[in-house]
C-alpha cells in the first residue's frame, strides 16, 4: 500500500518534472534540441534539424565531399591544384580540423595566425616587400579581387591572382607588358641596376649617371593622371633630349665633334674632324687647342662660325706678322704648317722675329756656331753672351757688390769685341781713375798680361810699381819713396815733373841759383852696363863735385878747394870775396879798379883762366 | 579507510581533469577551437568523449548495481547494503564529474535536460545521505523504531554505570553530555578529556566510550526529529527516482544520436 502510495508520488513528480522540463527546452528552438550549438552566421540557414545531413553523413561524421558541395570555390582550386587548400599538407586534413563549426553564431570559422601562416604554402612565396608587408587585407582585398562573387566577401582570402598587375597599378599604362619582373623584382619598386643595354639605347659615358628622370619624364595624360614614359621614349637624335645649344648654326651632327662622354673641349677637341670643312688642319696646327683658333668667348651660338663660308683662310686670319709685312703675306712661301722654325728656305730666315734678332757680327755668323743642335728650333739660350762665347776674362770682371760676373754688354758690342765700349769716364769710376799722361796711355800697355798673352782687368794692382819698373831701386834711399811710392816725386803729367819732391828733407837743401837747375845737372846718369841710372845717393856734397874749378886749383889748400870762401849759391858773382882779407888789400885808387885790371887771363897747361893768386903783393909786380 | 580511498580517487580526477582543461574550460566558445587541446577536450574530443562514455558507465554501474543490490533479494548477501551505498555514491559522483567535463561545461540543448537531471539527482544525493545518516538503522540498514532505540539507551545507560573505573559524578557528566544537543565533534572532545583522567587512552573502556558517543549521538535526536527524517527520506525518494530516469532517458537519445552521426569515439 506504502509502496503505491510511493509510486503514484513518482509518476506525479516524474510527470511534472517532465513538463518542467518540456517547458525549459522549449523556450529553444528543436534544431537546438540535439545541436552541440549554434552554427556560425555563414551557416546559419543550416541551422535547423532537417538539415544536419547536410553536413554531417550518417555514421560518418562530417565528410569534405559535403563541405565542397557548398564551398564551390574551394572545390574549384583543389581541382586544379591551386591555393592553399590544394597542398598536399592541407587538401587531405578533414576541413573541419580548421573549420569546425557549433561554437555560435558569432565564431570565427576561417581564423588563422596571420603572423605565422606559412604563405608559401598557398603556392606564392612571399618573397622581398611582399614578406615585409605587415597587413595581409593590403593584397587581400575586395579591389584585388578579379571574381565578383568571392570580392563581395571582405573575410575571404581566396580570389587573389599572382600576376604583379593582380594588385599593382601599372604605371606603364601597359607600354611595358605586363611582365614586371622583366624589369622589377621583389624588393622594390625602384630598380636599382636595371640594365639599360637591352633597350635600344645602351647607356654609355655620361648617360650611365645620369638620374633616369632627366630623360624619361612624366608625362600628363588626358585624364589629367601623371605618367612616366619608359618605352617609346625618342632617342634616336641627340637633341630628342638635349637642347640645341648652337641654335642650328652647326650643320654637323652632334656626334661629330661630341660624344657621351661629356661636353668638354677636350672631347670635342679628340672628336671633331677638321678634314670634313674646308680647312683641314695639317702640321701643327693639328696640336693647336680649338680655342686658339676659335674664339671660346664667343656664346654658344656663334661658337665655331668664325670661319664658315670661308674657303682659304690666311694665315694671318689667326697669326700676326711678327715680320710686320716685310716678307708679304704669303707665309707659306717660307714657312710650313709643322712649324714656324722649320723654313723652306732658311736664307730667308728673319732671325729678327724672334727673341735674339742678329745684329752687328751676329749677322754675319753661320747659323751653326749657335744652333748646334739638329733643329734650329731647338730652345737656345741666348739672354747671356756667354751662352755662346766664352768669356776671355775668365768671370773675373764682377760687380764689385753682387760680385756676379759681370754683363758682357758694359764693354763689347755686337760690332766685335774690339773695340770696347768702355771709356775714359767709366774708367774714372774704377778704383783707378785715369790721370796725367795715364789717359793718352793705350789700354793694353797696363790690361794686356804680356805672359799669359790675354788681358786682364782685375787685380793688375793700382800702384806705379805695378805697371812701371822702379829704375831707382838700389839707387834712391827708400826714406825718400818709402813702399816705392814714386808719387813722392813723380807726376802722372809726367816723369820728369818731379817739382813734387821737396829737396829741403835731404842733407842738401836747394838754395840760391841751385834752385834753378836741373836734377840731372847734379843727379847724372851713369850709363853703365846699357842702362841709365840716375845718381841720388852717395854724392858727394862739394861744390866740386859738381862744378868745374874755373880758378883750376889757385885756391886750393891741402888739396881742397872751398868754393865757399867767395861764393854762395846765390851765384857765382858777385862774389863774398873780400880782398881786404887777402894778402893785398885794396886801397885808395886801387878800390875803384876793375879786377881784371890787375887780375889778367892766363893760360896754363891749356886752359885759358883768370889768374887771381898771382902773388903780386907788390906795386912793381904791376906798375912799372 | 575505504571511504577515504574512494574520495582521494575523486579528488584526484578532479584535480586531475582540472589541471589537464583549466586554459581549455575557461575560453569562451568562440575562442575555443583554436585551443591547441581542443581536438581532445571538445565534448568529441578522445578525452571529452572518453569522459562521457566512462562517466556514463560508472552513473549506470552505481545506479543498477545498488539498485538491483537492493531490490533483488537473490543479491542481499552480496556485501553490506552500507557499502554498497557508499559505492553507489562515489561511482555517482565520480561518474556525474566526468560527464561535466565531458560537456566541456556546455549547457544546451535535450541532452542538457539529462545533464541537469544528473545534478539534480547528484545534488539530492546529497541531501538524502544528510538525512539518511541521521536515521538510526540497524547494521543492514533498516531503521530502527522509537522502542529499539529507548532499549539501545538503556543498555548503554547501564553499561556507564558498571564503569567502576569512573566516579559517579563523571558517569553522571557523560550520560549529560551523550543526550546534549551539540556537535558529535564537541562531545567526542568533551568525552576524551573526562576519560583520560580515570582511563588509560586504548583501554577498552576509552574505546567504548568513544563508540558510545557516536552511537549515542544517532539516537540523542527526540523522537519527533527522527519521526522527520524518517518522513523527509520516504518523499526523498519521489524526487531522487524521476530524477535519475529522465537522465537516464535523455542520455540514451543523446547517446543514439551521437552514434548514429558516426562518433564513434576511438572506434572509428
């Protein structure tokens, strides 16, 4: 009975638990009922109990074939192998193992770690920029997206082609094709050593540094859109990119006088053909820098026209005429274009133009003396005489400051070298100036050395002794011309001249008419031995010794005669003779005579003389 | 010792299952399939299938094994109805937490209908050990009546008496502190520091006293308290019962469906 009673309870409760339930479970819908959730929004519209065979095979789970029943496009790639569901990783995995669903409406069936998906297993390598691209959506979007279906569905990854121009603009506008790499590769956009010489114009000299902006320039396009020109560009004609800079004034091609290897003179100098105008350059003037002939200053546009037209050109057009018309104007009759030195002929050789003209016994030199070596355009040097001759005074003539060797040209002239120039004037500068008779005296009487036959200026010494011979040595006491100095005596008007000498310092001063006479009437000359000598010494002091005794020894006392006793050197007469002091004294009438009238001649032993000593004391001895 | 054994084995599954999924449990829904254990935890999964179909067969083994234990009278003899109860609670415990986490703590759908039902009948599981424990039984369970346990009390009273080795006035402390509405916890204390003043701890005597105090602890409840238990564990019944037949009921169609969608767990 308890155990009914029991019963009833549980079939009550169970009953009433089991409403309670039904009313629980029933707030949800009966696809809820036996879902372990709720689908993702995608799948939503399966979200029903009828439905769950649609995905899931009985007894067999959920199996791919059903997936890509729906998923079309997914089924589409693995066919082809294509995508990242067709590697061989992936395509054999069941989908649901990265795409399982039941985890509510909101879950993220396609999730995947974008910083570690492997893309390479998509089948296109991320390689350079693509691998550093942080955001997938800047490839993975709608606008990259060629299929309009798949392109309407921001979360989908799939839809994405490989060519560059899938999601790069073509900034070509399609003059490149379509194959970027041919020039791009993955790193960057900007090609760094992109090689020119496939295109029909290799880069060469200048053009290879040049920034590729310079030629290909943008370029504004209709619809107003800037566009870079790389193919097609006009190349063919320098001035397709260049400025004519000559304004047309030059009728050859550009090429002729430049190249790409810059603009310089230099270049065009190497470069331009002067055979192709009317004046091709021979000789030397095929060294000549354009500049010289072409006048550099001149703008751009009149650069090189000098000459156009012109058929023959002077020489003169460029050179002056150092000959200043006296040859003409015909230069090529003398001269070729090797050279101005190198003559047709050298008789007409104007030595004038250049820097030495020939003058004087220069003129008159063959050629050769100078120009000893093979051309006569050799260098020669010529700004001394010595570059040519030799100098006879052997550098000893030199200023007496600088003590250089002094300039030929202060004494010798081209007129030869005889005679110098050098005068009386600029002798009176020497530290010997001429005096006296020195100034008649020929230079070579004191210059020429005698020994060494040659003359010589220097140290020929500036005392007598050095030129004239000192005939008084061993016969003038030296206290009269100490150190031989003859002007003590002597004067350069002349030898005799000797008033200099002072007579008075000797024991024998000059008085009276000694004064008068001459030096060779008391200082004779010996001549012995061929040569003359002049007496200075040891002469002896009697009056004597130079006079004659006219009284021929009447006065004479122990062999001696003093002259004294009558006479002074004031003269011979009258006489200090007082004949009061003398045996017979003059008085009375005897006073007034004459002394002849006592004193007759006499002659005796030949000679003819006064006699005064006649020993008549007494009036007889004279009156009768 | 047994009872400690089996409720070490459910603590360490539950640490052990929560340690293993606790980074799997706590994602929200969403998040989840992108755990890297998720192939294993999800309710398919070979560990959250595995979870469900053991945690079913110990719900199944707990529930007809003590069922029919108790019902067959061929099987009485098979071990005490106590320890049957006992097993019959740690397999329906041990059971209910594998399917938890075989749900991945999922809560939706009919099979959730079977899945709240488990708690329930888990829940009042529970409830009813608390009464059933406060019902005095004889040792193969069956409660006793009014009389029985006044008779049990005086056998006891009189066997405090013939203590000799306690005064007078520590029996008198006792018999008060055995009929005094406290916690068993408080009258074992209470009773130990009384006997180890006049009894050696391990006599037989100390023993008994200890015994006693549990004993008497069952039966100090008044006569109305036990009338309630007895009452509340008879309706217990009426809600435990439906409890377990609709989780029964609903896991068998859950069980049907997964089977006949093709999860086979490791059978494939």
């Amino acid at each position: 009975m308890k155990q009914k009673k029991y019963l009833r309870l549980s079939i009550r409760a169970l009953w009433h638990i089991a409403v309670m339930g039904g009313l629980f479970v029933g707030t949800q819908p009966i696809s809820a009922q036996f879902s372990p959730g709720p689908l993702y929004k995608g799948h939503e519209e399966l979200d029903d109990i009828s439905k769950c065979t649609e995905c899931h095979v009985l007894g067999h789970k959920v199996q791919n074939e059903k997936c890509l029943n729906c998923h079309d496009e997914i089924a589409w790639l693995l066919e082809r192998g294509r995508g990242y569901h067709a590697h061989s990783t992936v395509r054999n995995q069941p989908c649901y193992n990265c795409h399982s669903d039941h985890h509510g409406r909101n879950f993220q069936i396609i999730r995947f770690d974008e910083k570690n998906f492997d893309h390479n297993l998509t089948g296109y390598r991320l390689e350079g920029a693509h691998a550093r691209i942080d955001d997938c959506r800047k490839c993975h979007n709608s606008q990259n997206i060629r299929n309009a279906e798949l392109s309407k569905d921001p979360d989908t990854w799939l839809g994405l082609g490989t060519d560059c121009l899938n999601c790069h603009e073509d900034e070509h506008r399609g003059t490149l094709g379509t194959d970027c790499k041919k020039c791009h590769n993955l790193e960057s956009f900007k090609i760094e050593d992109f090689n020119h010489d496939k295109t029909d114009f290799p880069l060469r000299g200048k053009h290879a540094q040049v920034d590729c902006k310079q030629c290909h320039k943008k370029e504004l396009l209709a619809d107003g859109s800037e566009f870079l020109r790389y193919a097609d560009v006009p190349h063919t004609r320098c001035t397709d990119c260049h400025d004519d800079v000559h304004r047309g004034t030059i009728s050859f091609d550009c090429a002729a006088c430049h190249t790409e290897q810059g603009f310089k003179w230099s270049i065009v100098r190497r470069r331009f053909n002067h055979r192709k105008t009317n004046y091709p350059l021979e000789g030397a003037h095929r060294k000549v820098d354009c500049k010289k002939c072409h006048d550099a200053s001149n703008r751009l546009t009149a650069l090189f026209a000098e000459f156009r037209g012109e058929t023959i050109q002077d020489c003169d057009r460029c050179h002056d005429d150092p000959h200043e018309g006296r040859f003409g104007t015909q230069c090529s009759e003398c001269h070729v274009v090797e050279s101005f030195y190198l003559l047709k002929d050298m008789s007409k050789f104007d030595h004038s133009v250049t820097d030495f003209p020939l003058k004087g016994k220069h003129a008159s030199v063959d050629c050769k003396q100078c120009h000893t070596s093979q051309h006569y355009s050799d260098p020669l040097p010529h700004n001394h005489c010595t570059d040519c001759h030799e100098d006879a005074h052997r550098g000893e003539i030199v200023d007496p400051v600088t003590k250089a060797v002094t300039d030929c040209a202060q004494c010798h002239t081209e007129e030869g070298f005889s005679p110098s120039t050098f005068d009386i004037d600029q002798h009176q500068t020497t530290a010997f100036p001429l005096e006296g008779v020195h100034i008649a005296v020929p230079c070579v009487d004191c210059h020429l050395d005698q020994g060494e036959n040659r003359w010589k200026f220097e140290n020929i010494g500036k005392f007598c002794v050095d030129c004239h011979e000192d005939v008084h040595q061993g016969f003038l006491d030296e206290r009269f011309y100490p150190n031989q100095r003859c002007e003590n005596c002597h004067q350069t008007e002349s030898w005799s001249d000797i008033r200099a000498f002072d007579h008075s310092v000797t024991d024998f001063p000059l008085e009276g008419k000694h004064r008068e006479v001459r030096c060779g009437d008391c200082h004779r000359a010996d001549q012995a031995e061929g040569s003359v000598q002049i007496q200075f010494r040891d002469i002896s002091q009697q009056c004597a010794s130079c006079h004659d005794d006219i009284h021929y020894g009447q006065f004479e006392e122990d062999g001696r005669t003093d002259c004294q006793r009558c006479h002074t050197p004031q003269g011979w007469k009258p006489s200090t003779f007082d004949h009061n002091t003398a045996r017979f004294r003059l008085e009375g009438k005897h006073a007034e005579l004459e002394c002849s009238a006592c004193h007759l001649p006499t002659v005796r032993d030949g000679h003819t003389y006064i006699l005064y000593a006649n020993g008549k004391i007494h009036c007889a001895d004279c009156h009768r | 010792m047994y009872i400690t054994i089996l409720v070490v084995i459910e603590i360490a599954v539950f640490i052990w299952l929560v340690r293993l999924g606790h980074s799997y449990y706590v994602l929200p829904l969403e998040e989840r399939p992108f755990h890297e254990l998720h192939r294993q935890l999800k309710p398919s999964g070979d560990i959250g299938h595995g979870l469900g179909i053991v945690g079913t067969l110990m719900i199944l083994i707990g529930v007809f094994g003590y069922m029919t234990r108790k019902r067959w009278r061929a099987l009485q003899r098979w071990g005490r109805l106590k320890y049957w109860l006992e097993f019959h609670i740690f397999l329906c415990t041990l059971g209910p937490m594998l399917v938890l986490f075989h749900t991945a703590f999922k809560f939706g759908g009919i099979v959730s209908i079977s899945f709240w039902s488990m708690v329930t009948v888990v829940l009042s599981g529970v409830f009813g050990r608390y009464v059933y424990v406060r019902i005095p039984q004889t040792v193969e369970g069956r409660a006793l009546d009014w009389s029985e346990i006044e008779e049990i009390k005086r056998t006891v009273e009189q066997r405090l008496k013939g203590a000799n080795e306690l005064s007078d006035e520590q029996k008198q402390t006792i018999w008060q502190i055995w009929n005094a509405p406290t916690s068993l916890w408080k009258k074992k204390r209470q009773i130990k520091r009384i006997a180890r003043k006049s009894v050696d701890r391990g006599s037989p005597l100390y023993d008994w006293l200890i015994e006693q105090t549990e004993l008497m602890h069952k039966l100090s409840s008044d006569k109305e308290r036990i009338n309630l238990y007895k009452r509340l564990f008879k309706y217990w019944h009426v809600f435990h019962l439906p409890f377990a037949i609709i989780m029964l009921l609903i896991m068998l169609i859950h069980v049907g469906v997964s089977l006949a969608l093709g999860f086979y767990w490791i059978f494939d």
